[in-house]
C-alpha cells in the first residue's frame, strides 16, 4: 500500500477532487484509444488514493501532453498537470513497464544533455538515447532507423553535430541539483493516506 | 514598424528546425523588426522536465524570465509554441503565487517579477496588423488554400496561453487572408502532431500526422501552415514515412507561417529557408493538382 504526503498535495492544487468522472478528457485524447487506461481513468484511480495503479499504467507515458484534456473540462481539473505528477512520481520510483522504457530513456537522455550543456545536443541525445535503447533490448532496428536522415538534415543545414552551449553551465547544474533535492526529500515526505485498491 | 524585441530561440531553431529560424528572421526584417537574442538562455526543459520533474520545469522558464527582466524587454518572442507555453506558465506562477514565486527565485539565482511578456510569432503579426500586412504585399499568395494549423499548444491551455479560441481559432486565417491567400474549413486545426514522440514513438507520429495531413486534403487545402518547429518535423520531414504507410495520401508541402508572410512581401524562397524543406514547397508547385505532385 502507498503512502504519499507531498503528492496529494500537488493534485488536489491541481483541482482532483473536482473530477466527476464525465470522461470528456478520454474523448478528446488523441492517445486514449492505444491506451491501457485512459485519462479519465488515471483521474479516477488519483482522486481515490489508489495512486499504486495510476503509477503502473502505460498511459501515463504515452500521454503526449498536448494540454486538449486540461483546457475541455468542464470541472477545471489539471488533467495533463496530474498525468505530470503521477508520471513524476513514477520516475522518481523508478516504475516504468517494459514496454514503455523507450520512452524513459528518451527522457532521460533529452535531460542529461541539458543538464551538460543548459541546451539540447540533438547529435547527442540521438547517440544516448540509440545506444541506452540497444542495451536495453540489443534489437537492431532502432540503431538503424532513420540512419539515412542524417545526410540529408546535413545537406539542408539542419544537423549541427556540437550543439550551442549556454553560457551559464554552472547555474544550470545548481538549478537541476536544488530541484532533483526538492524531489527527493517529497519522495521521502510520505504521510499515511488510506489507499483503497479494486 | 522599427521595433526591437526580446527573442528567445530555444534548442530546436538552434538545431534541426534552423529553417524556422531563418524565416523568422527574414520575414520580421521586412517589417523592420529586430530580434535580440537572450543573452546566456537556457532550454525551458521540453516535455521532458514538466514530465518527470514540474519544479525543474518551471526553474528553467524562469531562469529564462528573470535573464528578459534583467535586459529589460517588455516582451520576449518564443516562436516554439513548447518553450512558449512553458515560459507562460512560468510567468503565471510567478504572478499568482508569492511563496512559489519566491521559491523560483531562490532556485534560479536571480530577482524574480514577471514583468516580462511571451508572445508566440501569430501576436508578432497580429500587432504588425492586417491593413500594414496587407501593404507591403507584393506577391499576393492567390494560389495557396492553405490548412491553418494551430496544434496544441499555440491555444492550449487556454488560461496560460491566453491567445485566440482553443476550439476555433482563426487568427492565422486572418493574416493568411490579408496576404491573399485563401483557407479551408476542416476538423483538425487543434488536434496533435505527436509532437516530441518523434524520435522514441514514431508509429504513433505517423498515425496522428496522418490523420491531420488526410483531413487537410480532404477539405481541399493545397498546403498545411503551421507555427511550430515539431509539428513542421512531423508534417514535413516524417511525410515520407507516412506516406510509406498510408500510400494514398499526396505529397502536401508545410510552410511556416513567417514563410508565407515572407514570400508574400517578396522575400526569395532561400532567403527563407523553404528550399531547406523535404517536401518541395515552391510556390509555384501549388497550382499544380495534387496527384501530379
């Protein structure tokens, strides 16, 4: 059973216990029909406290974030903010299915460079994120895709294999460092709260 | 208009979306507007921050915020709809909210007041105006009936954007329709690219891209106008993959909305970088019909 203190917090600032189940956020979804759970679903899961299955559905990382769910519903409910929090959640658990472990890694690849560099290396992220994804299924196909792009970005200007830098990179890994610490001690920061499951 | 803006390019028009950098630049130009770089910005962390960390997400922002406070521009032009959102949404918390603004302050290293605004590149020539677009025209886009397509997040979420209707909007068509052009009616104006999922989830890219692209040809439209870098990637560069899956589809050309602007004033396509799309997009290619594309 989970205990969660800080993340009841941010949901229900983010309005959760608005939510009257009305399914307007799975209908205008443009990913709730390739979904396991759909929003509304992981709203209703959230608002109940059983947080253990919101966190171990696919959804969450399949969510494009493209805000439709937030900006239709009828009750002002945060939907997309909420999909962040129980996705933040599920990352600092380090929960994530099999299946959807692409898409972690591409997340963590996309931050690590910005991390470095206080910008996106895309040369960079690209080869991290190939390479993470190869050794976590040594499938081919995803080293090789879209290996023929590269000379034609090359060609119209658009690959630049150093990207730029900012200027303030000491800043940036302060930034990271003082919001990876708030995370953590709110991962920590657990009161009881009743789950209820089923 | 001799104005001198704030400009925050964010990592992709540094990057594979240069195209859109170019156009930008070029169009703006015409109408005397200068853009000034942000000294020392930072990437506003994309999905992949307000995914996994909202605090780190709003750190960047406004790390970036304070930095236009601090040069002392009154607005600050985001043409990515992403960094957009994200340096609005920012901006609202700073405004709304003492303790968090605070907070942000603290993490970011620098004063903290929200004076600075965030405009997408649609309010950039929604305050040029139509009677001035509509003067400096000098090659009236007659050929174009273009799809003018918003995404998500140009209008959503409608309270931190607060910009046009979220359901309906229509001011793209207003400033394509003072260079000439005409536009069509369709269904998917504000429906998702797929946006960031590009590279780790293709297949759903192609599908939702290919929905968009289909409806688009359907209500007669001869082009897609869009006004965002990953929307331009997935319509544009991914129209080869999606048309590999769904072969039935035409060859449909993607401009930036500051291209249209641009040739319309008389700008040359390389000037603005069309020539640097993947699907062909001369101008004159419009008034050929679709299947001879």
């Amino acid at each position: 059973m989970r205990k969660a203190g800080s993340f009841d917090k941010a949901v229900s600032a983010l309005r959760i216990e608005r939510c009257y189940q009305c399914g307007k956020c799975s209908a205008g979804c443009p990913m709730g029909s390739v979904m396991d759970a759909p929003p509304h679903r992981i709203m209703q899961w959230v608002g109940r406290g059983a947080i253990d299955r919101a966190v171990n559905a696919e959804s969450i990382w399949l969510c494009v974030s493209c805000q439709t769910c937030t900006a239709r519903c009828p009750q002002t409910v945060d939907t997309a903010g909420i999909m962040d929090e129980v996705r933040a959640l599920a990352w600092r658990e380090g929960v994530c299915s099999p299946a959807m472990v692409r898409t972690k890694l591409f997340l963590e690849a996309f931050l690590d460079s910005v991390r470095r560099h206080g910008r996106l290396n895309e040369t960079e992220l690209i080869a991290k994120y190939k390479i993470r994804g190869f050794l976590s299924d040594y499938k081919m196909a995803l080293l090789l895709k879209d290996s023929m792009l590269a000379p034609r970005l090359i060609k119209r200007g658009k690959f630049r294999l150093f990207g730029g830098k900012s200027g303030d990179r000491d800043v940036i890994k302060r930034i990271f460092d003082k919001c990876e610490k708030v995370a953590a001690a709110e991962a920590n920061d657990k009161t009881p709260k009743e789950a209820h499951h089923g | 208009m001799n104005l001198l803006l704030g400009y925050y390019p964010g990592c992709a028009l540094h990057g594979s979306s240069s195209d859109y950098e170019s156009s930008i630049q070029a169009c703006l130009q015409a109408f005397k507007i200068r853009l000034v770089e942000l000294n020392g910005w930072v990437c506003c962390g994309a999905s992949a921050a307000h995914s996994v960390n909202p605090l780190l997400s709003k750190s960047l922002s406004a790390r970036n915020l304070a930095i236009a406070e601090r040069e002392g521009y009154t607005e600050l032009l985001a043409p990515c709809p992403l960094c957009s959102m994200e340096l609005c949404k920012a901006r609202h918390t700073i405004l709304e909210d003492e303790e968090h603004r605070k907070q942000l302050s603290d993490i970011v290293e620098l004063p903290l007041q929200g004076k600075t605004r965030v405009i997408n590149v649609l309010q950039v020539f929604e305050s040029i105006g139509q009677a001035e677009l509509r003067e400096h025209v000098k090659q009236p886009l007659t050929e174009v009936r273009a799809a003018c397509y918003y995404g998500c997040l140009l209008t959503r979420p409608p309270k931190v954007v607060e910009f046009d209707d979220c359901e309906h909007p229509n001011s793209m068509e207003g400033i394509l329709e003072a260079l000439g052009a005409s536009t069509v009616k369709w269904n998917f104006a504000t429906e998702c690219c797929g946006a960031g999922m590009t590279l780790a989830r293709e297949e759903t890219v192609i599908e939702l891209s290919h929905r968009i692209l289909a409806n688009a040809v359907a209500h007669g439209a001869n082009c897609i106008v869009v006004a965002c870098p990953m929307c331009h990637v997935n319509l544009d560069m991914k129209q080869e993959e999606t048309r590999k899956a769904h072969p039935e589809l035409p060859q449909l050309p993607v401009y930036y909305l500051s291209d249209l602007v641009g040739l319309a004033v008389g700008l040359k396509e390389s000037q603005l970088g069309v020539d640097k799309h993947f699907v062909p997009a001369e101008l004159d290619l419009l008034s050929e019909p679709a299947e001879t594309r």
